[in-house]
C-alpha cells in the first residue's frame, strides 16, 4: 500500500460518516501558552493533537515542545515533541506536523490557543471543566487533567466543523463530573483514577479504544479484560485513539489484534482476551465488578445484560452527531434489552461501508466523547457517586454550531423479562 492509498482508506471512514467532508491542505495551528507547563497543559495538547491527526491532512504547533513530558502519554513517549507530533505522524505517517517558535501568518482551517494568547479559540481547564474564552487559563494540579481531556475533544470538534465551513459557539465551560453539561458545576478532586476492582471491557472499538486511550493517560487502577476479536484496519484509525498506523499493518507489517494493543498500552494489569464474548467459558464464568458492554455484535449486549452484574455502563455514538452515556444499575435504571432492542434497526454509523470493510463509522471527537464520559462514570463509581441522581443516559449533541446537552431518566418496559429488584443490590451492591 502507497501514500495514497493509506490517505484513502484513512479518510474513508470519516466520508462514510461525513459526506460533506472534503480534505483541506490548510493547517489547524494549534498554539501552547509558556505558562502551560503542566500535566493539564500536557494532556490537553497531545489528547488534541491525537484526534485532530485522524481527520487533517496538516497541523502546526507553536510552543516550547522540547522539554519532559508532565502527563502520562499511552504511547510510551517521554517528550512533549514525542507525546504531540511525533504522536501524530505514527497515527497518520502521511500527515504534515510542523512546529514553530512563532505563530504562522499562513490561512488557516482553524486556530486554537491553549492556556493564552488570544488566536482563534482559546482553550483551557480546571478541575473537571473544560474552559474557553478570555478566561481559559490551564490548571496546574494533576487533578485538572479531566477538564484537559474535555476541552481536547472540543477543540477536536472545532476544528473538524471549521473544515465544514462551520463556526461553532462556545460557552465558558463545561463540566466532566457532569457528563460534558454547558456551565455545570465541578467536581471533587479525584487525582487520576480511584481503585476500580475487576472490570468486564467487551469492545474495543470506536468508543472501546477511545476509552482505553483515556484510562492509559489516567493511569489504569483496576483489573480489566479487554474482549474483542477484530485486528485493527486502517479505517479505524479515525475514530480508535488507541490505535496507530503500524497497529493496522501500515507500512509493512500486519494487523493487531485489537484487545492486544489496546491492553499493552493500559499496563501489566489489562489482560487481552482476542475473541467474541462467549466464546471463553472462564470469561463467562467469571465475576467481574463492573461490565461496560462496547459491543453489538452477536447479541453481545443482551448476552451482557443476562449476566445480571452490580454495574453494567455502556456508551455510544450516534449518526447524528451525538455522544451518549448509558448507565444501568439493578433495581434503579432500565435494562440494556429494553433501551437498545436487540430486534431495533442498525444505525447509518453501523452499517456504512467503509473500503469492503465493517465499520462503526464516526468521527475521533464523538468517539473521544462518549469514552470520556464512560470514564467519567468509573471515577464517579470509584468515589460512590454513580447512583446518584436519577438521569441514566446523558447525550452531548455536537451537530449544529453549539453544544447541546440531555439527560432522560429510563425505565424498563412493564413486560420486561429482565427487570431486577432492589434486592439484587441490597446483596451484590456497589463497590
């Protein structure tokens, strides 16, 4: 496979979501203030860089980028320079990153101005708020690492609709704690994540892999098992932000399976489980703590609700630009069988053909989102806060010019043939 070809396949997969997408040679600039030194600062620009390398053909950065690296980096990369472009270029060997001293004078898709400055969309973070405006300054705790990785996604979104000729409208801050609510309140102070115990990942795809890039730039604290027998394709490199181009066997290799590389880069405790869920007895058999059903392939998340498990979480894109949070909790929210119906019609972003290929097609902010806000449920469950509250789906809607966000609270049909009591979490409870 050539240049060209790898391009193609690459930006196939963001036409099949997108038909009005069209590349653009223009750069996105993307400008980090002195004053960002910071693990926040950090994981801002390389969580941008990630997802903005997946669907540009050119990005510059401005800023002092040769210096150590104050977040943790999935990759393995010590430097910022590493962390960000050279991050970008193994996402996508055929991007252009250049990095300057000074910002450049040439047309731009779009700029965006991290912790300062005042070019284009000014980006910043505190706590579990993603900022924007004048007062985006970036905090210095570890702890404002979680707004960092929100306004990553945002800045994402930015740019990708300046492409599409759109100029999103910002608000001046949005809250994780909240699942991405315009204006909400912070959080508590959670330094990377709580203890999760044993944890069920069935799917690594779109939000799967996004997920697992967030929890490896966190810091993974819990035992979990990555499901899933597909190997990466290059299609996915769009939307799967754990994944490179090497992972899909570009330029001369073979594809990876999935779980594996999603599992080396979580650290010693993710174990890989390359195959479809029910295939392995001793995963079946086995009791997990929580169980995030990321998959819909061979009636994965109706199999997942029968097991009947203290927390059960999912998270999904949508065709229409949306993110969405879906929680489920025995004897307080709704089954997965009654909110997804197994017999319901597949989504366009399910079936669209991508090169000859399945494809979960979206775009690598959507699937950014909806891990982060899954990520954000494992942190409101490690503190005892998931159940509070009666919303049980919360969606970001990213398809007009400003972010708009829902929650509904979900209840089972009355016929429903998986409805669990109260008991239920009375005896295998919340951890």
């Amino acid at each position: 496979m050539n240049e060209h070809e790898f391009r193609e396949a690459l930006e196939s997969a963001t036409l099949a979501y997108q038909p009005g997408f069209r590349a653009d040679e223009r750069p996105v600039v993307v400008s980090l203030d002195p004053g960002c030194e910071s693990p926040a600062g950090d994981a801002l620009l390389c969580g941008l860089v990630n997802q903005l390398a997946r669907t540009h053909r050119r990005v510059v950065l401005v800023g002092d980028l040769e210096r150590r690296l104050l977040c943790r980096d999935p990759f393995g990369k010590e430097s910022l320079a590493e962390a960000s472009a050279g991050n970008a270029l193994e996402i996508n060997p055929v991007i252009s990153v250049d990095v300057l001293e000074r910002l450049p004078q040439t047309e731009a898709v779009a700029r965006i101005s991290i912790g300062g400055g005042r070019d284009g969309l000014l980006l910043g973070c505190r706590g579990w708020r993603a900022l924007t405006g004048p007062e985006a300054c970036v905090g210095e705790m570890v702890g404002d690492i979680w707004g960092a990785m929100l306004a990553a996604t945002y800045g994402a979104w930015f740019a990708f609709s300046s492409l599409l000729g759109k100029e999103p409208q910002f608000g001046e801050s949005y809250s994780l704690w909240h699942y991405g609510r315009p204006g909400g309140p912070d959080g508590p102070q959670i330094d990377g994540l709580p203890d999760l115990g044993r944890i069920l990942q069935v799917g690594a795809g779109g939000v799967g892999a996004s997920l697992d890039y967030w929890l490896a730039m966190l810091g993974l604290n819990g035992d979990l098992t990555i499901v899933d027998a597909d190997r990466v394709e290059i299609p996915n490199l769009n939307r799967q932000l754990i994944f490179t181009a090497r992972d899909a066997g570009y330029p001369d290799g073979e594809m990876k399976e999935k779980a594996e590389r999603a599992a080396a880069r979580l650290g010693p405790r993710a174990v890989p489980e390359p195959h479809w869920y029910g295939e392995s007895d001793a995963i079946v058999n086995t009791d997990y703590d929580i169980v995030l059903a990321l998959a819909n392939e061979r009636g994965a998340r109706e199999a997942l609700q029968d097991r009947r498990s203290p927390v059960l979480l999912h998270a999904t894109t949508s065709p229409n630009h949306q993110a969405q949070f879906h929680r489920h909790l025995p004897g307080k929210d709704d089954c997965i069988r009654c909110r997804v119906p197994g017999t319901a019609a597949k989504t366009a972003c399910a079936t669209a053909p991508v090169t000859e290929a399945r494809s979960d097609a979206a775009l690598p902010y959507l699937s950014g989102l909806a891990g982060l806000m899954l990520a954000a449920a494992l942190a409101r469950h490690g503190v005892g806060m998931l159940a509070d509250g009666d919303a049980n789906l919360a969606a970001i809607d990213l398809g007009g010019t400003r972010v708009a966000y829902q929650t509904m609270s979900l209840q089972c049909q009355v016929n429903c043939r998986t409805r669990v009591d109260r008991a239920l979490v009375a005896t295998r409870g919340e951890r």
